[in-house]
C-alpha cells in the first residue's frame, strides 16, 4: 500500500503536468491548430506580421486567409524593439532668440522683424509721438 504523502505528491507532480500540457497547447500555433478561415482580418494581420509576412495588395479577407494557410507553418520571426522617440535637441526649450536665430538663413525671412513687448516702448521713446492719434491701451 502506498503511503498518503507518495500519494499526494504523485497528484501534484500530475496537476503540474496537466497544467503544463494546458499552457504549452494552448500557445502552440503549429499549422494544425490555426484555423485562417475562422480568424479576422485583424487577426489574420497580426499572424501574418508575426510570421514576417504583410499582405501588400490584399483588398478582400479571402487574400489574407490564402497568405496564411501558405505560412501557418513557418516559424515565427522576431520583431524588431520599437527605438525610442527621437529628442529634440537634447529635449532642452528653445529660446525666442534661437529660433530667430534659426530664421536667418531661411528664404524671404531676411528684413523680418520680431517686436518683443519693450521694443515698442522703446520705439516711442526713440521717435516720439510724431502726432499720430495712437491712444497707449496697455
């Protein structure tokens, strides 16, 4: 008679068997357990992309199932990592006088001028009143 501790740890070496079995069946995608006619399109996408594949020129779901039943059984490809988002020089903020700086050189940009709030107050200081009806609402 085999004792009660063998007993249980034979039942728990079978429940992690079982539960192996179930994990591993279920992740496997051999040809035999894909079924490309019953999938979505988007789907069928997916599958394709992690096949390496892409379906250029396919309008209906039709190409997409053909394009899968001729791959279901190629190995999977490994996706390239996503790169990371460019930076914009060095992420700093530009300044007012940097872009006006980077305007310089651009076409049509040459007699541009920028006014900032001060130069307006030193323009009337320059140059006066000169008799306009110019009302100050600031």
């Amino acid at each position: 008679k085999a004792s009660t501790g063998t007993m249980a740890a034979s039942r728990a070496l079978w429940a992690v068997f079982l539960a192996a079995t179930i994990v591993l069946a279920a992740g496997d995608d051999s040809g035999a357990n894909v079924d490309c006619a019953g999938m979505k399109t988007k789907a069928l996408r997916q599958f394709l992309k992690r096949k390496g594949q892409s379906c250029v020129g396919c309008a209906e779901k039709e190409d997409y199932v053909k394009l899968c039943e001729e791959y279901k059984d190629a190995p999977d490809v490994a996706q390239p990592e996503p790169s990371p988002e460019p930076t914009r020089d060095g992420d700093k903020e530009k300044s007012i006088d940097d872009i006006l700086a980077s305007l310089k050189g651009m076409p049509g940009m040459e007699n541009i001028k920028v006014f900032r709030p001060g130069d307006l107050d030193s323009l009337k200081e320059q140059f006066g009143d000169m008799g306009g009806d110019v009302k100050d609402e600031m």
